[in-house]
C-alpha cells in the first residue's frame, strides 16, 4: 500500500477530485483509509509530502495472545523494512504477516506489557512503529 504522497501529488489528485484544496483530499483519503481498515490513520507532513500512518490510538490490549500469532509477529518484524533503530512500521509488519491490522496493533500493545516490544510515535503523538526488545 503507498502511504507517502508528494505535495504535488496531493495538489494533483485534490485538483483531479474536484476538492477546493489539498486538506479535503487528505481528510478524504485518511477517512478511506480509516473506513478500509477498521482503525485510525494520522497524515503527518514533511519530507516533501504527507505520510499517512495507521496508529494504535484507540486499540484495546488483549488479555493474553497466543504463542502462534506473537512467533508470526516476530517473523513479519524480521521480515520488513526497519528504520535506523530498529522500528517497523504497524503497515509494513501486516504487510509481512497473515494478522489483520487492527489485531496486529493489539498483538503489539501486550507484546509492550510483557516487555518484548516497544513503540513509538510520529509527529502527531500517534504510536504508529514498534520494534521488538528483551524476549522479543
């Protein structure tokens, strides 16, 4: 899934839409996403464009997951594009695992409470990345 747009990009498809400006289309676009998903989005601007993050804002703590679903975790983490400290995006680890996002952010939250995970946030205070620590 593209989750980063230039700003001419924006401009662009805001035009091509009929929105009088590129913040419609963006509040549009994050709302498609939030619809397709089931969870939360935050569109954070810079580097040339926007980035569009699902965030864990919202997403309830299990009571306990099962060994199966945190070893198909640990393999989407290995799996996919880490950051220069280790994190990976909630997106680019469901894209590597079989776990629905929404499940997946909750997986990542008790992973959290048990001390084999630790997340981050974007510009907007979002927890939107998480890397793997201690047991993990």
């Amino acid at each position: 899934m593209r989750n980063f747009w230039t700003e001419q990009t924006v401009n662009r498809n805001a035009d091509r839409a009929g929105f009088s400006n590129p913040q419609e289309y963006l509040l549009a676009k994050k709302r498609e996403f939030e619809a397709d998903s089931g969870v939360r989005w935050s569109v954070v601007h810079g580097g040339g464009g926007y980035t569009f993050h699902p965030v864990d804002e919202g997403v309830p703590v299990p009571a306990d997951v099962p060994e199966g679903t945190v070893s198909s975790l640990r393999t989407g983490y290995m799996l996919s594009e880490r950051d220069f400290g280790g994190y990976v995006t909630y997106l680019a680890a469901h894209e590597t695992t079989d776990i629905p996002l929404f499940d997946l952010m909750g997986v990542v939250r008790w992973m959290e409470r048990q001390g084999m995970a630790r997340r981050t946030v974007d510009r907007m205070g979002k927890g939107y990345a998480f890397k793997l620590v201690g047991r993990g």
